[in-house]
C-alpha cells in the first residue's frame, strides 16, 4: 500500500517544478542575451563595413570625376587650335575663340568649352572624351538656354558643334540630325565629319 501524499510532498514538488523553470528562465534569458549581443555585433560590424564602402565609393568616384574632367581637358585642349580653321572652311567666318566662357547669371548660369565667334556668327562647341545621346541632348539644351545666359549674343546666329575623341554607335549621325557639327580625331589633329549637304540649325 503506497503512502499519502502529503502536503509538503506537494510543496516539494512544486519547489522542484518552479526550480526548473527558474533554470529553463535563466538559460533562456542568457540566450537572448547572447543573441542580443551577437545581432548587435553583427549590426556594428555591418554598420562600419557600410561606412568603409561609403568612404570607397566616395574616393573612387572623385578619381573618376578627376579622371575625366582631366580627359575633357585634353579633349578641349586638342579642338581649340584647330577651331578657327575647320568653321572657316565651313563658312563661318569665326575669328576669336574662348575657352571655357563662363556666365553666371540669376537662373542663368553656364559654361561653353568652346566659344568661337565673329561679328554675327558663334559655335558653341561641348568637349567629350566619350561622346553619347545623353550628351548631346544636354549640349541642345544648353543651346536653347545660351542667349539667356549670354545675351549679349541675342542678334548673334548660334551653331553648336560636339566633339568627342570617341564617340558611342551612331551618335554621330544622331547629332548630324539635329543639325551640330561633330568634330572627330583624324591624325594629329581634329576634323570636322559633317558632308558637304550638311545645313546646321541655327539657335
């Protein structure tokens, strides 16, 4: 015959069953607190490979600008010399040339790489190391905005010339068509692609 469970067995067993808990509480609690810690770790540590790579991509990305406003130069100091000479042979009596002209203006700021001119005419001409579509649709907003920039020019007949010392599939003829001169390597100078059936649209 088993013995009577008795009050204090109850309690016993309850003290055992709330013991355990307590240690299953405990475990549980370091656990997450282990967790917690590791999941900070991992954040700090993502956290500052973040900031790392901002900081990589921020260096690389001045290199680059450098780099190609470096390539810009060298495109502008190549077309300059040869500017007089090729728009003269087109007609356009251009007698001065200007490098990088520059006008800032209330909401009118701007600069041409090179500004050829005489006493009626100017080119405009925008200098690319790589000439694409986007360029050439910014080089025609700028046209359209010069004698608001420039107004001194407002009786002037604008032309607008892209030169590029390479220039991507078909950009070429894509700025022919919007009536600009494209102006190409060709030996140790630059010339001018455009054909003899070439009319250029005036801004």
């Amino acid at each position: 015959m088993s013995s009577p469970v008795t009050i204090e067995d109850i309690y016993k067993l309850f003290q055992r069953s709330q013991e355990e808990a307590d240690r299953r509480f405990a475990e549980n609690d370091r656990r997450a607190a282990e967790s917690k810690a590791e999941l900070e770790r991992l954040i700090a540590d993502r956290e500052k490979s973040l900031v790392k790579l901002e900081r990589t991509v921020e260096r690389t990305s001045k290199a680059v600008d450098a780099l190609t406003t470096r390539w810009g130069r060298f495109v502008e100091e190549l077309v300059e010399p040869a500017v007089l000479r090729l728009f003269q042979e087109k007609g356009i009596d251009v007698k001065e040339v200007y490098p990088r002209a520059r006008t800032k203006r209330q909401g009118a700021a701007m600069e041409i790489d090179i500004l050829a001119i005489d006493d009626t005419e100017l080119v405009l001409v925008e200098c690319k190391s790589r000439l694409s579509k986007d360029d050439v649709d910014e080089f025609i907003e700028k046209l359209n905005r010069f004698k608001m920039s420039f107004p001194h020019y407002k009786s002037y007949q604008a032309y607008g010339a892209v030169a590029g010392i390479e220039i991507n599939d078909g950009i070429d003829r894509y700025a022919y068509r919007q009536g600009l001169f494209v102006i190409k390597p060709s030996g140790d100078s630059v010339a001018i692609a455009n054909d003899e059936d070439f009319k250029p649209s005036c801004w």
